[in-house]
C-alpha cells in the first residue's frame, strides 16, 4: 500500500466518525434529563467502522504473520 493510499485511509476513517464522539449541548431547563438518565452517548451510529477496521487490522496481522512464519 503506498503512503497516498495509506494517508487517505487514515483520514477517512478519522473525518468519517468525528461525528461520533459530539455530543449535544445542555438538556432543556423544563427538568429534561435528570441526573438517572443518559442521552449523550461517545460511540453511537458509527460503531460499524470500528468493526470493520478492527476485522481488517486481524486480517492484516494474520497474513502478517503466515509471510513471516514461510520465511
């Protein structure tokens, strides 16, 4: 993979869930959200790629690791 392929990847993935870890501003002042409840939430809707990424990096160190043990 050559450095251009490797940089794009890298702020894709970056760009691609910032919006994960935004939250919203404060609850409302009518008494929305007391203290027992939890809205705001890091990791919501983008938790897929961090799969996806997670099975690419095994991937990755499994062929890894099979070239070196041929050597």
């Amino acid at each position: 993979m050559t450095m251009n392929k490797r940089i794009l990847l890298i702020s894709f993935s970056l760009l691609s869930t910032f919006s994960a870890v935004a939250q919203g501003g404060p609850p409302p002042p009518d008494g929305g959200g007391g203290p027992g409840t939890v809205t705001d939430v890091p990791i919501d809707n983008h938790l897929w790629i961090l799969v996806i990424l997670a099975v690419v990096l095994g991937v990755l160190f499994v062929k890894l690791q099979s070239l070196r043990s041929k050597v």
